[in-house]
C-alpha cells in the first residue's frame, strides 16, 4: 500500500526562475510593439478635454454632446437600413424556394400569372388608385388643409379642388397652410398672407426637418435635460393650427377628421409629423411617397388623414408639370427633364441663377447644364458632361426645401370664378380669424429669413390644374408600364444576384476539373509526339511568341518626352 502524502507541494517558485519569466515576458512585450510599430500602429492620444479657462466652455461642450447624438442618429439608420436589407435578401430567398418547389410540383409558371402581378403593380401605382385615395380622404374629411408651397404659392393652388370643397353644401371647410415660409422674405411671405386670408383662412407654416421615429424619441428624451433641441428639429406655425382646430372642435361638439391635400412635394405628411411631434408618416424628397390614405390620431378629438398627392393634368405648361408633376424626376424621360429646366431658366432672373450655382454667363439651357455639370463634377467616359443627371440635381433643388426663391402675389385681387362673397364668409365663419393673425404674427416674429438679394425672383405660371376624378384620368401606360417593367428587372437582378454566389461555385469547380483533364491529355499528346512533329511544334511557338513581342513593343512604344507632360 503506498503511503499518503501529508502535505501538498509548494507553488513557490525560486527567485531566479521568477525574475528569469518576468524577463521573458517584457521581452514578449517589447517584440510585440515593435511589430505594431512596423505596421504603422501608434497609441491613440487620450483627449485632454476643454480647459475650465477657456471661453465659451459650456457651448463647446453643448456643441460636442450635439455631434455625439448626431453620430448615434447616423449609426441608427444604417441599423435599421441594415436590418431591412437583411429583411430583403430573407424574402428573396423564400421566394426564390417557393419558386423552386412551384417548378418541382407544377412545372414552369404560365405567362398569365406575370401579366396578373405586373396589372397588380401598375394598380398599386397608377394615376386611377391615386385620384381613388385623394377622393376617400376627400369624403371622410370635415376640414381639408390644402397645403401650398410659400415660395410658389398661386402654382400650388388646384381649382378643382378648391370648387369641389367650396361645392359640398358648408359641410366642409377649407384650410390654406403655407409651408416653407423659411425659404422666403419677410417681406414677400407678409404680401402672400395678406393676399390669400382674403379667400381662405391662412396659417403660416414651417414643418420639423428632422423628425425623429419613436425609438429615437425615447432616447432623444432621456437627454433633454441635458442637451438643447436643434432647431432644425422645430417646427414653426403647428400651436397657431392646433389651436384653430381644436376651437372649430368645441364648435362642433364632435371629434373631427382633417385630410391633408396637395401637390407631390409641398410638405403633406412634414406637416402630420411636426403636429404629432414623432415621425408618423413616411417622408422622402422622391415624389409619390404616399401612395394611399393614412390615418394618424394627434388627440381623442383630431384625426388626420394623410393623402397622395394631386395629379397634375397634361394640359398645363411645362413649367407647372416639371414642378408638380407626380411622376419622379429620375423616372420621368431625359426630353421631360430637359423642358423642365428649359421652363425654370425662362421664370428666373439669369444673373442670380449664376451667382447661386456660381457659373458663368451661359447663353442657353444646354450650356448651362455642361457647366453645372462641369462644376459638380459629373461627368461620363472620356469627359463628357452629364446633362442628364445635372437637369435632374436642379429640378430636385427646385421642388425640394433646398433653393430660396420667391414669386410675387397678383396686382389685383381676383378671386376664381367659383368663390363668391357668400362661400367665402361661410369658409371663415367656424375659425377665429384674429387670433389666427396674431399667432402668424408670432411665428414670423420668431423665424429668421433669407436677404432678398440672396432669394431668387421667380415669376408664377399661376393656378395648376389638376385631375381628381378617376373617370377624367389619361392613363401614361408607357411610362408607368417602363417604371413597372424597371422594378421587375430590378428584382430580378436582385435575385440573381443572390443566385450567381452559388451558382459560380459549381461553376469554378466544373471549370478546374475540365482544366485537369485538358491538361493530361495535354501530357499524353506531347509524349506520343515524335521527333519531328515536335521540331515543328516549337518552330510555330517560336513564331508566334516574336509575332506577339513584336505587336507588344509596338503598343507599349511610348515616348515620355513627346506624349506625357
């Protein structure tokens, strides 16, 4: 039996043994960042931070928290576009299995069913489904807010509209809300209230640019406290309109749904989320975002309807179809676009158009656009000037919030045909009107303006017609059949894309195994060769290798001194 151990062994080590492992290891230590030094790595520099001498402390540090939140913003939106196009590629590939299976099962799709979901897909997106939504809101509605662009207000105005409200029997009651009052003076924006209070009420706007979802929010109000709200994130007018419709709700004694109406890109569902105070609605700069009705609940009393937007009818002129057309501007044709711009440069001043883009004199359309091309550097092979993408970069400038320019109210006041002094009273009869002009004074009060030598004078094509009844629709199937045909192949291209991964891997084997095979084969035939069948096999390799040098030096002959300078 063998004895047991009375005591376990020590783990002490030696003094020499020790001191000799804590060497190895600087040693380790000092290798390590000598590598780290080769491949170009240094320590980050800790931040020293703002000294408490130093003036303007509290701003530079409400400056740098300001950036922190913008970064998060940022890293948030690539998650979540992330997260949807993991969502795209995950529905692809289940369709692409259930196509398999069909095939499997059933056999190869008849041409029937495409042609099934293309009419499914030009439903969605035609004129007649849009005129069909505009019509429900237009229904449900007890007041309709026709939203209208202040740098081109008269241009934003639909007629048809206007009478079919005015036409309800005082049922309904219209509303004008004048958007974009940042983008235009002081002065022009107080001539254009003044002008349209006359026929509607009028409430000067100017929605949240930034409008955060409600993930965002949350974590945007824990740090309220602590960091001020940009102002790019405010809104300007939504109390003075709340508080008129809340007052025409006590009149009613009845909750009451609004329908928000208007041309593609005047600011519809901003205008939703700035009175919601969260991001209710979908918003882009691409016209045509909203494609059906949405409601959204501001209170127990409001409802808001959000609508697509009206359709622009094509007898109007070219000016009024490039900016209120509901057809996109990277969709619509190059001929369009063109005429677009062609009808823009015609309504402005030409010096400030150059001193805006800073070009110089141009003496048509054309050349304006190679030197706005030129200067934004969009250029094709060889150099050549895109003048396509530089008319489509204008016309986004122009219906989007980014250019400042103005137009003037008529001399006269004129009111159309279909608004009397009767309906007139009867549209202001249910809303309070002087505090209505108290609030607006307020709201101008508190918005900074640009110059009027900075904003460009714009001349107005006056009212744009616009088509809202489904019967009176002329259906463009050329264009929205190309814009239908554009999504498929999209698609399409998407999934093959998916596909080739696989499909190039079976390919590349394929491929190195028939190299293989060529190559032994390659073998068998030089070795059965004889001696004279490979004389004159190296004579021709011989030949063809001086025929290939010889054109080689002939291409690369490149002189320096002449060519290059």
């Amino acid at each position: 039996m063998k004895r047991p151990k009375l005591r376990k062994a020590s783990k002490r080590l030696t003094c020499h043994k020790r001191y000799k492992i804590q060497k190895k290891i600087r040693e380790h230590h000092r290798k390590v960042r000598k590598a780290a030094k080769k491949r170009g790595y240094k320590k980050p520099k800790k931040d020293p931070g703002v000294p408490n001498a130093a003036p303007f402390k509290e701003q530079l540090l409400r400056e740098a928290e300001q950036r922190k939140q913008r970064l998060e913003e940022l890293k948030q939106k690539q998650k979540l576009n992330r997260q949807k196009e993991h969502e795209k590629r995950r529905k692809l590939e289940a369709k692409k299995n259930a196509a398999k299976t069909k095939e499997k099962a059933e056999g190869k799709e008849s041409s029937s069913k495409s042609k099934a979901k293309t009419e499914k897909l030009l439903d969605k997106n035609s004129k007649k489904s849009f005129c069909r939504e505009l019509n429900k809101v237009m229904e449900a509605s007890d007041v309709i807010l026709e939203v209208l662009d202040a740098r081109d207000p008269m241009g934003c105005r639909c007629p048809q509209l206007e009478q079919a409200v005015t036409s309800s029997g005082g049922d309904k009651k219209l509303l004008l809300v004048l958007n974009k009052i940042d983008l235009v003076p002081k002065a022009n924006l107080e001539k254009w209230l003044n002008y349209l209070k006359k026929e509607f009420p009028t409430v000067a706007f100017k929605s949240a640019t930034l409008m955060k979802d409600k993930r965002m929010q949350q974590q945007f109000t824990r740090r309220r406290a602590r960091v001020d709200i940009a102002l790019n994130i405010e809104s300007f007018g939504s109390k003075c309109l709340l508080k008129l419709l809340q007052e025409h709700v006590k009149t009613q004694n009845k909750p009451i749904q609004i329908g928000v109406v208007g041309f593609p890109n005047v600011g519809k569902s901003s205008i939703i989320n700035s009175l919601k105070g969260v991001r209710a609605c979908n918003v882009g700069l691409t016209r045509g975002v909203t494609k059906s009705m949405q409601i959204v609940h501001i209170d127990k009393q409001i409802k808001m309807l959000d609508s697509p937007s009206i359709i622009a009818d094509p007898s109007n002129n070219a000016l009024a179809l490039a900016l209120r057309s509901i057809i996109d501007n990277e969709e619509s044709g190059s001929a369009d676009v063109l005429e677009g711009v062609d009808a823009i440069l015609n309504c402005c001043s030409k010096q400030q158009v150059m001193m805006y883009y800073n070009i110089p004199d141009f003496r048509n359309t054309e050349e304006f656009l190679t030197l706005l091309a030129q200067k934004r550097s969009m250029l094709k092979k060889g150099g050549v000037p895109d003048m396509e993408n530089a008319a489509k970069l204008l016309l986004c400038d122009w219906t989007g919030a980014k250019i400042s320019y103005h137009s003037q109210p008529p001399g006269s006041q004129k009111p159309p045909p279909y608004l009397t002094e009767d309906k007139i009273a009867e549209m202001q009869a249910c809303f309070n009107l002087k505090n209505l002009e108290e609030e607006n004074n307020n709201t101008i009060q508190a918005l900074k303006y640009p110059s009027p030598t900075s904003s460009i004078i714009f001349q107005s094509a006056g009212m744009t017609d616009g088509t809202i009844e489904e019967n009176k629709v002329i259906e463009e199937a050329s264009e929205w059949e190309n814009l239908e045909t554009n999504m498929e192949e999209e698609e399409e291209e998407e999934e093959e894309d998916f596909t080739e991964s696989d499909d190039d891997q079976d390919d590349m084997e394929e491929e190195n195994n028939e190299k293989e095979e060529s190559k032994a084969k390659l073998g068998e035939q030089q070795t059965s060769l004889t001696n004279s069948e490979k004389q004159i096999a190296d004579e021709h390799s011989t030949s063809l290798s001086l025929s290939l040098d010889k054109t080689a030096d002939e291409d690369d002959a490149y002189d320096f001194n002449t060519d290059y300078v």
